[in-house]
C-alpha cells in the first residue's frame, strides 16, 4: 500500500481522561489529515510505568471514536509502522542509544536530583538559564565503571554541541531560533531505563512516518531539542506547529476551576460530540463561516494559517451555544433517547416524536427535556413571581372564559384561541400570555399550537382551573 501524502498523530500519555487541551490537540491533527488526504495516527505513550494505566488507554480511544476522531493507524488498527505502544518499542530505543553511544553523542550520567536541584538553584541565583553543567559529560570508561560497581544507575543524556543555533519553521509562530548553549545535555532515558519524551516522542514520529506535528505551544522549547537527536539519528523530522495554550477567563491555563471538563463528564452531561467538534475547532482557529460544520467541512475549510498565537480563551457560554446548534440539527432519535421512560411509553412513538418537534427549539440537554417533559405532562408547576402576576392580570373572568372555550374547542388552539378572543375581548399579549402561563407555568417557552394538543382536555382544565383559582385569591386579597 502507497504511503499517505501526510501524517498527523495524535499522542497522549494514558493518565487519566482526556480534557479539552488535548482533545483539541488532537482534533486539529485530525482535521489537517483529512485536509491533506492523509492518515491521522494514534500512539499510546505508555513510558511512565507508574502512572499509565490500561483503563485509561481505553477511555481515550472511546473518547475519541465517541468525537469521531477515528484513526488510520494506532491500536486495533493494522499498520506497518506498529507497535503503537511505546512501552513495546524498548528494543527499539536500545538500537538507536547504541548509535549514539557509538557516535560519542551519549554518556550516562550519575549524578542526582539532589544534585541537579542545587545546580539549577546556583545557576538561577546567578542569572542563568538553568541547564546540565556537564558534569558527568568527560568520565572515563573507569570512572563510569567504578560508579555501576557502587550500584549507581545511570540516566543516559545527549551530548549537545555548543555555540550552535537550532532553526526551524514552525507552522503556526513562523521562524523560530534557539541556541543549543541554552539548551545543555538532556536525558534520553531514564534511571530505571524507561525512554524520556524528548526521545521516544520523537524518534517514534520519525519511524512512523509523521509528517506534521500539531501539539502546544509548552512543547516549543522542547522541539529544538528534537530536531538535535533526529540530526544525530539521520532521521526526518516532521513539520512542528505549536498552537496557543487554552486558558480561563483569567488568562491561566485551563483547568477545572474554569468549568472545564473531561469528555466523559461532557458527554454524561448530554452534550454531543458535533457540539464539541465545532466549538474546539475554532478555537484557536479562525472559520469565516460560523455555522454548524460536520467533520468533513470542518477539515476542508482547515488551514494552518489559520491558527492563532495568542491564547484562545475557554468560553462556557460559546459551548452551550453550539450544542444547541447541535440539538438543532440531530435526528428526533437523538432526543427521544434523552426523553425519561415512563413519559415515552405514556405518549407512545407518534406522541413522544410529536412532542419532541414541540419542545426541540427550548432544548439543550437531556436535563432540560425532561423538565419540559414533567412540565407538561405532570400536573402544573408552582409558579414563579412573573407567572404569577400575569394570572393575577388577566382576572377570574379571563380563565372562565378559557374554560368554556376549552368545552367548545377541545384541545384544537386554534378553535380554542379563537372561542377565547372571541369571549373575553382580549388580545396580543393579554390572550396569548395568560394560555401560555395556563399551559406551562412559564412565560416562555415553545409555540402553543404544538404543545396543547399534547395534553388531554382533562389536564389543560385542570390547569386552568388552577389558574382562575389563583386569580380569585388574589382579587380576595386585594379586596381585603
């Protein structure tokens, strides 16, 4: 099978559930392989033994197939470039710190945290970036050996050339340049053996065949890095672009005390997966159509330019504003699932869909729906202070009317309205406003033509009469 034109890849670390930060990370990587017709990529970074867990590489990938995020290649899917765990890619790893341990680019290093710390401590008090000062960068065969007979483990660093200036184009913050003197020597592996980010991340692109690297922007410093062992390796390095982190109102990076929330706690919530899809597509990315887009169109109108560099600010209300866009859209299946069991079967299949054409417009989640649902179908809710004063309007004479007009109409609005205006006199908001109140307890809400004929007679004259009940208390009291 050809290669595909472009590959993207998404790479998380299986530590917990995925949040907007990295469910966003890897929808633009979805979105710019099917943009370029090529393959989106899944690789599970499993090197941190102590937190990766299998339950969570399994809610991943359901968070993910649940978005329609699906990948070409990854887990469960065939590939050649697998295995796509990295914790089963360790004989791998070895071979390649082989080369550059044979290339003199790699020494281990004995030295401690506690030593590291008061490094990084003496070096800021001076006013330098902190980095490895080398101290283990020029032992001899000898001193490294008298150090594993005292049973030190090593890490293993990269010997970074100095008075270099590592440059690449970065697809989103244009031409970026660091000087590997700022950098030091890294660690590409661990003491207990297990492969460092800096190396396995990206010598596994390089092996896999990415093409285009989409991640944060916390990742920046971290690619100069990269390319340096990629060089030292004879290895291709993808296209990076590092897009702006998301934030809370106060500018700090996003986190639950913002309102943010994992997919799953998104999902048990109702809300759907074209809701997510549309909002985090634009954010941080610019569309100049605001309208509700599948995945496909999403990925067409995808261009790298663009994505923005300054932070894109997490807006709850925004979110609300597209899953009701995608409410709107859904099949009446979507919602009829949402509608609470005992209301289903008391409506039956032609009732429930009729009731949810009525109440679609006034609904978001499957919370509100069964509010509605109770609302209507329940006896009448007690009624807030603007209900209230609209039924203490409209008078013990208005509600009457409405009983008569209920005898001679039934639950047909039309003839019902008709009788009403005809007998009472009133009009616009005094005919409309007092039903409406009488029907839903509410002021608000969807159009009454759809909703009366839902109710039986014997529940609309129940309303009603509850209605011109509080209307004679209040004129009783107010005549006191």
């Amino acid at each position: 099978m050809n290669a595909p034109a472009a590959k993207t890849r998404f790479a998380p670390s299986p530590t917990g559930r995925l949040h907007l930060g990295n469910v966003r990370t890897a929808l633009f990587n979805a979105l710019l392989a099917r943009r370029l017709g090529g393959h989106f990529l899944l690789r599970i970074e499993d090197t941190d033994r102590e937190r990766s867990a299998e339950a969570h590489v399994r809610a991943l990938e359901e968070d993910l197939r649940w978005l329609g995020l699906d990948w070409q290649e990854g887990p469960g899917v065939e590939g050649a470039a697998g295995p796509y765990f990295q914790s089963q890619r360790t004989q791998r790893y070895e071979t390649l710190y082989e080369t550059l341990r044979d290339r003199g680019l790699a020494y281990p290093c004995f030295c401690t945290e506690r030593e590291l710390a008061l490094s990084r401590k003496t070096q800021l008090a001076a006013g330098q970036p902190p980095r490895y000062p080398g101290t283990c960068a020029h032992l001899d065969s000898e001193a490294v050996q008298r150090r594993l007979d005292e049973g030190r483990t090593p890490t293993l660093r990269f010997r970074v050339e100095p008075g270099r200036v590592v440059t690449f184009d970065d697809a989103v913050k244009g031409t970026q340049r660091f000087r590997t003197d700022e950098i030091g020597d890294f660690i590409i592996r661990r003491a207990d053996g297990s492969a460092a980010f800096f190396f396995s991340n990206a010598v596994d692109d390089a092996a896999m065949g990415v093409t285009h690297v989409l991640r944060g922007e916390d990742h920046l410093t971290n690619t100069p890095r990269q390319l340096l062992l990629l060089e030292a390796l004879d290895l291709a390095s993808p296209v990076y672009g590092h897009i702006a982190m998301i934030v809370g109102d106060d500018g700090a990076p996003l986190s639950k005390r913002h309102g943010s929330r994992s997919v799953a706690e998104l999902r048990e919530s109702g809300y759907l997966p074209l809701a997510i899809n549309n909002y985090l597509a634009r954010l941080g990315h610019y569309y100049a159509d605001n309208s509700l887009m599948d995945l496909d169109t999403l990925a067409a109108r995808f261009e790298l330019a663009q994505l923005g560099s300054a932070p894109a600010r997490y807006d709850e209300q925004q979110l609300r504003h597209w899953q009701r866009e995608a409410v709107a859209a859904s099949d009446a299946s979507v919602l009829e699932a949402w509608m609470p069991a005992e209301y289903r079967e008391r409506l039956g299949p032609e009732g429930a869909r009729a009731f949810i054409a009525a109440v679609r417009a006034n609904v978001g989640f499957p919370g509100e729906l069964a509010e509605w649902s109770r609302r209507l179908l329940d006896d009448l809710p007690p009624l807030d202070d603007d209900a209230r004063a609209v039924v203490e309007a409209a008078g013990v004479g208005f509600f009457e009317h409405a009983e008569r007009a209920l005898d001679e109409a039934g639950t047909d609005y039309g003839a019902f309205i008709a009788a009403l205006k005809r007998d009472s006199a009133a009009k616009g908001k005094a005919l409309f406003l007092p039903v409406r109140v009488a029907l839903t307890g509410l002021t608000r809400g969807p159009e009454l033509g759809a909703v009366m004929p839902l109710m039986s007679a014997a529940r609309v004259r129940q309303r009603l009469a509850t209605c011109r009940t509080l209307a004679e208390n209040a004129a009783a009291a107010g005549g006191q």
